[in-house]
C-alpha cells in the first residue's frame, strides 16, 4: 500500500476537536503538509509526520486530540505505521509557576471554615478598601462553583476580553471601583448550575490565574470557598501565598470550622501565615437605634479564638443591613469611608497593611507546595 499526504489529510478530517466542534482540518489545526517517509528497506514501516498546532500548551484537550489523530491515521494508513505528531502552539507556553505574576507583591487568602460567614462580602470592601487607600489591587473569585463578585462589583454583564502580551493570549481582568477582577461567573451562565468534576474546576482556575494580564499588584486578594478542598490545594501549588486571613462569626459552629482552616494553612507542608482573623456579624445595630448591640450570635467568640492561636484579631464587623443592601447593589460598603461601614473596612484595609508588612519583614516568602 502507497500512502501520500491526501490520506493523512483525510484521516485526520475525521477527528474533531472539542475545542471548537469542528475537525481539525477545518479548526485549521494542521499547520503543514503531512511528510510521508516510504521504508528504506524491505520490512521496514512507512513513517508519517504531523504538524497540529493548538491554541496554547495548556490546551485541556491536547493529549485526548494527539491519541485521536494517531488513532485515525492507524486506522487509515495502516496500523504498523510510525507516527510523529508534532505539537505547536499559537499562544507563548505558560511561565513555571514560580515565575506566574512576576509583578505581584502580596498574595492574600480570605477563607473561611464555613460557608454563610460573609467571606465574600469581606474580600470585595477589603479589596475596594485597599484601592482607595492608594494601593495596586486585584481581586480573584476562586470560588468556581458559586462565583458571586460579578454581582457584588456591579458587572454582572461584563465580558472579558483576551490580549496579546510577550506572545501569549491572556484574559485582561475587568476593571471596577480601582480593583482588577476576575472571576469564572464571567464565563457561565449567572442562572446555570456549574457541573464540572474536581479537574476542569482547577483547570479553569489555573487559567484565571497564569493566562491572565493581572499587571503590577500591591495585593492581590484571594476569596476562596468555604470549607478545605481541590481548590485550596490548587492555590497552594501555584501560588506563594503571603498569608491567610480567616473570616469566622462569633458562633460556637462556625468557629469550630475556622480551627480547621487555621490548621490548613498552618500545616507542616503548607506553612502559609496566619495574618489575623476578623470576627463577621460581630452584632447586630439596627439602624433606629445605631448605639445599640444585639450578640444574636455570641459575644467576642473570634476574638477568643485569636488569642487562643496567637493571631492578631483584624477587624469586627457588625451584622448592619446597609452591607447586605450594597453587596447586592453592586456598591460594596467600603465606596462609601464617610459612613460607619466604609469606615470598618478601611480601618481593616488599615490593618491588615500593617501585618503584611510585619510579615515580611519578620518572615521568609512562602514557598508554593511541591517545590523546594
């Protein structure tokens, strides 16, 4: 049997990649004419070589894309053929991760042992705090399966748009209240339940992370999901994290969870610092009556707990109907310094540039887990 180009371009014709629906002939991903090497002696296999080109060297779909087209040529050409398939990429690999945000200065983690404590609401008024403060700010919605800092910045609608920047495609965060943003609620469907198994969630978050334009940052703040999971452990392998901060309320059951979080990041292998803790929904003060406290939730439970693991108490933070009213607005309460919300978060924003900056000068930088 004589083989030429023609069949190669055919074989892989039946080959569709996931990426576009379409085959790889019209996704335009054979970049060259397929070489086809007749045996030099007899008993000898033909040799075939591809060119296929994809879109990045992240690409999720590359290696079931790379068995498929071989399997396709065998089945075309022969199964004793040899083939070499060449892969090429239209975008710049991806920096080890040592090297992703090269401008970045301060990573932060915001969690939480629980979900319902205000962690979002906390790291959206941080992040707005800190802006205008002074300081370079990004914000990254890590919470893959229930994004809502679209919703809480006001830009629901919003798309981001892909640059090209050192040779590589990268998402340029979308700009709000002087704080960069991204969040994968940009990308689905506000009203679609986000099934995705434990792999695509980290994969999409890598993404966000190192194919993105964050720029020069002085904090770039982390919400993360509630709870100990893929998720976390993904942001610990690809980022030096420059500490935790753990949001908790006074309550007996979620303070219980916070000591898990604590533990998380205080663990032999992670070694990532605790900056403080801040107590949510320290009270309640019912606007008719601005000087009075309501413990509906206990009394001073995370600032027990501060003490008891030696980590400084950040902020308490009243349970006022103002901050739910204007996270669901979209106007975080800290666009607002005058009034007595704003205030607590900058008096935050305050403190925790205060820790950061002790901690590094009292401690080495974190190092991403996995490396040496």
């Amino acid at each position: 049997m004589t083989l030429y180009p023609k069949m190669i371009i055919d074989a892989l014709a039946t080959v569709m990649y996931a990426g576009t629906k379409k085959n790889l002939v019209e996704s335009g991903m054979v970049a060259d004419t397929p070489s086809v090497s007749a045996p030099s002696a007899e008993g000898e296999p033909w040799r075939i070589k591809v060119v296929l080109e994809f879109p990045r060297d992240t690409d999720p779909f590359l290696k079931s894309t790379v068995k498929a087209a071989e399997a396709a040529i065998k089945y075309h050409c022969g199964q004793d053929v040899v083939i070499d398939i060449v892969k090429e990429f239209k975008s710049a690999p991806r920096p080890e991760v040592e090297h992703l945000l090269p401008g970045v200065k301060n990573i932060i983690a915001i969690s939480s042992g629980k979900g319902g404590v205000g962690k979002s609401t906390v790291s959206a008024n941080l992040a707005i705090a800190l802006a205008r403060l002074g300081y370079k700010v990004g914000l990254l919605d890590t919470d893959i399966f229930g994004p809502s800092m679209p919703k809480m910045f006001n830009v629901e609608d919003e798309r981001p748009y892909a640059v090209k920047k050192d040779g590589r495609d990268l998402i340029c965060p979308i700009e709000q209240y002087g704080v960069k943003l991204l969040s994968i609620g940009f990308f689905v469907s506000p009203t679609t339940a986000t099934l995705w198994r434990g792999g695509m969630a980290t994969s999409a978050l890598k993404q966000l992370i190192a194919d993105a334009d964050w720029g020069e940052l002085d904090y770039f703040i982390l919400d993360t999901p509630p709870g100990t999971s893929d998720i976390h452990l993904t942001l610990l392998q690809t980022l030096p994290i420059t500490g935790a901060v753990i949001v908790s309320t006074p309550q007996q059951v979620a303070l219980a969870d916070a000591r898990k979080g604590i533990d998380m990041y205080r663990n032999d292998k992670v070694n990532v610092p605790i900056l403080g803790l801040i107590e949510n929904m320290a009270w309640f003060t019912p606007a008719e009556l601005p000087e009075n406290k309501y413990y509906i939730f206990g009394k001073e439970g995370c600032k027990q707990l501060a003490e008891e693991m030696n980590v400084p108490l950040l902020a308490q933070i009243p349970l006022v109907q103002s901050i739910c009213d204007n996270g669901d607005s979209g106007t975080p309460a800290a666009l607002n310094s005058d009034s007595a919300t704003g205030l607590a978060f900058i008096n935050l924003a305050q403190a925790v540039v205060t820790v950061v900056n002790r901690r590094n000068k009292e401690q080495p930088q974190t190092k991403i887990v996995g490396t040496k």
